[in-house]
C-alpha cells in the first residue's frame, strides 16, 4: 500500500526510524514503525515493521508515554534527555554545531601524544 504520510528520525550513525502512514483499499488507514539497521558486514540493511492499526492509537500511544515517562522519572531522573536532541541531516553528519565540536575535541587533544610516541607515554593513558 502506498504511504499517504512519511517521517524519517535519523537515530544515529546506523539507526533510522520511520513512521508512514498508510491507506487500505477501503481508504482506512494504519501506520507503519520501521526500525533500519545498517549492517556492518555487507553494507545491506535489518528492517523490523510494527503495524498500528487506527483502533489501537490511543492505547498505544498511552502505553508508549507512560513506559517513557517511567524511565525518566523514575529510573533515571537526573539523565539529561535533552541533550539528544540534534537532528541528523541526509549526510549523517550533524548540522550545526559540528565545526564547534571539532574544535572544542582539538582544544581537548592538544596534550595527547601521539602515535609516534614512545611506548611509556601511551601506558601513562
């Protein structure tokens, strides 16, 4: 069936989700949640689909928020969510602030040795 609604969430480096939303025949209509996985050995990819059909959206999205409103409150309360909440362009590279963090990690490394070091300045690490 073709999709009438698509939204794509680059998770990462191998990870991407995406929820379509999808018309039946009758035009009904369901969502798709497709988790896509990069696999490392042949470039190729792991796809695993959930289907939600519309009779179900409030109890899932209302066990989803209450299943994520568990870990944050009361698992990990302290964690920073927010801190995740850059978006991955099409080049998986961040938008941004990637210029920023490529400085701020050469201010950090200046004092490393590098490679071509001595053997007892690398075990100091």
């Amino acid at each position: 069936m073709e999709s009438v609604y698509s939204k794509r969430i680059k998770a990462g480096k191998r990870r991407t989700y995406f929820f379509d939303v999808r018309a039946t025949r009758g035009n009904d209509y369901y969502l798709t949640i497709t988790e896509s996985r990069k696999r490392f050995n042949d470039g190729g990819y792991d796809r695993h689909k959930l289907f939600l059909y519309k009779e179900d959206f409030n109890k899932f999205t209302k066990a989803l928020n209450e299943a994520v409103d568990y870990v944050k409150t009361e698992l990990m309360p302290d964690f920073d969510f927010d801190a995740f909440n850059h978006e991955y362009p099409e080049n998986g590279t961040l938008a941004e602030d990637t210029a920023a963090v490529e400085i701020e990690i050469e201010a950090e490394t200046e004092d490393i040795p590098s490679a071509s070091s001595s053997g007892e300045e690398v075990d100091k690490w």
